[in-house]
C-alpha cells in the first residue's frame, strides 16, 4: 500500500493521480475528512469527477482513476476516524481482491494513523452530554471548553486545537462516559495490529512555506472565484447549517456563511479564509512531522523512491 500525505495544496492529489496511472490497477482511498461530503466541492478541494459503475457497485472517478471515500456522506453526519479505518480497511480489501493497489492520498492524519495503527474501541455518542457542551460553547466560548479539557485530559487538549470543536467534545465526552481520558483509552485499549501490519510506504509532500503560503492564497481566490459562495448558498438552502452539519465547520464555510449574513465584507472573507487556511496547514505539518516513518520527497520523486 502507498500512502501520500501533505498539508493542503501542497499537491497530493494531482500527485496520486499521476502515481494511479502508471500503477496497474491502482485506485485511490481518499484520507480528507472534508472531501467526505455530498455537495462540497468547491470549498473543498474535492477531485472532478464522477460516479460510474465498477465491478457491480458504484465508485467516484476522477481523470479514469477509481476514488473511495469521496462524496458519499450526508453533511448532516459526523465522520470519525474510526469510521474512516473501518471503511478504508473495507475498500482496501475490496481493492486488493480486484488485483489491483491501494494508493491513500489525503491530509487527515488522524485517519492516516488509525487505518495503519488501528483505533481504540470508543462509547457512542451520547446526544445529551453533546447537547449539553454545545451549550456551554454558545454560553461560555471554545476556550472555556478546551480549558475543561485541559482539566480532564492535559494529553488531548495539547494536541487538539481549540478552534476543533469536535474533538474537543468528543473528548469531553468520552470522559463524561468512560471516566477515562481519550488520550489514555488511545493508549490502553487499542484495538491490536500487531502482525495484520501491511506492507506500505508513506510519502510526504515536501514544499517550502513561502510556496505553500501562496498556494493556498491563490487557491483560495480561485474557489470564491469559481463558485464557493454559491455552493454554501446551496447546501443552506437544501436545510444544513452550523448547528446541524458538521460539514459547514469545515475551514472556510463558516465565513461564506457570515459573509452572505452581511456581517463580513468580501475581501475581509477571502483574507480571513487564506489565514485559516494557512493556520490549518500548520497543524497538519505539527502532526505530520511527529510521524517518523513518513519519506518526505519532491511529488515528481516519488515514483523513483517505490
């Protein structure tokens, strides 16, 4: 199996297309927890393309190239990492039995981390305990919760930004449940690997700041150019919002939607979305860079490195 990461834009996803072709049978297991979406395409960065039939069932193809784990999910879900290794672990299977490679491409590396090293078994999610810090959010702020979190679970709460709401709740919930830190459950009750571990390479896009930083301005000025303002208008219109879609907290719809609230001008939008797109591009390379495995290379090296 082939993995290649990065932050965004850093061209993960031109890269394993190139790769996919010149690899027979190859076909891309998507890793971006954005990407999962219905409806986000724009704002998302999501490959063109289109659903057609593969072997009886039906699959995403982008430039010929077989995508999972790309526009499938309602917005209105919440797409965990053990959600992605179980269906990425699926798809894998389904890939191999077909004779062909799984190749992961993607930014998420959460997802990257529990697919190869698996993932602790965790409680469901408990509707009344959510509800009940959501509240506190509105009532007292992200701070006030990750301060909680920091209380419960010092561990988590360092490695999860406190703009990242989810996990942040999700963490105060398990604890509320379980009465343990995730971060400790991640560390006890790790569903075993050992010896089910594949053969694989990872791959890590390898790009200068100043590049990258530019990049994701432009990129940025390219989707409110081509359309990201109107698919936010859209995906309101058909009933999802911020209380109800964990999707519209992705980085960037959040300000499309106070900007067609009239409570932020265009320009003050697009700056305000290059810098969190940049803020985001940081933490992935943090967690990135805590992964010694990952062979960090030029994207036109890595069919040399293979």
């Amino acid at each position: 199996m082939i993995f290649i990461v990065g932050p965004t834009c850093s061209g993960k996803t031109s890269t394993s297309i190139e790769l996919a072709k010149k690899i027979k049978g190859a076909e891309i297991i998507s890793a971006d927890s954005r990407q999962v979406y219905k409806y986000f395409s724009v704002g998302t960065a999501k490959p063109a393309g289109k659903w057609e039939p593969l072997k009886g069932k039906l699959a995403f193809f982008c430039e010929g190239i077989a995508h999972h784990l790309v526009d499938f999910l309602d917005p209105g879900n919440y797409f965990s990492a053990g959600s992605f290794a179980e269906l990425a672990s699926e798809k894998a299977a389904e890939i191999k039995k077909r004779g062909g490679t799984p190749v992961f491409v993607g930014g998420t590396g959460l997802y990257i981390d529990s697919f190869i090293n698996g993932i602790a078994a965790m409680p469901q999610r408990d509707e009344t305990i959510r509800e009940e810090l959501l509240k506190l959010e509105k009532k007292r702020g992200r701070a006030y919760l990750h301060k909680k979190l920091e209380e419960a679970d010092p561990i988590s709460a360092k490695n999860i930004h406190p703009n990242n709401i989810h996990r942040v709740i999700r963490a105060l919930e398990i604890f509320r449940i379980t009465g343990r830190p995730i971060s400790e459950l991640h560390k006890t009750d790790r569903l075993s690997r050992a010896g089910k571990k594949e053969k694989h390479s990872i791959f890590g896009l390898k790009l200068d700041r100043a590049e990258l930083y530019e990049k994701i301005n432009k990129r940025v000025e390219w989707m409110l150019e081509n359309g990201m303002v109107e698919e936010t208008k859209q995906i309101l219109s058909l009933g999802y919002n911020l209380e109800n879609s964990p999707a519209l907290k992705s980085v960037g719809y959040p300000h499309v939607i106070e900007f067609l609230e009239n409570r932020l001008p265009f320009e003050k939008m697009k700056s305000l979305i290059q810098q969190d797109t940049r803020n985001y591009a940081k933490r992935q390379m943090t967690w990135f860079n805590r992964n010694k495995d990952i062979n960090w290379v030029a994207k036109e090296d890595i069919w040399k490195k293979l």
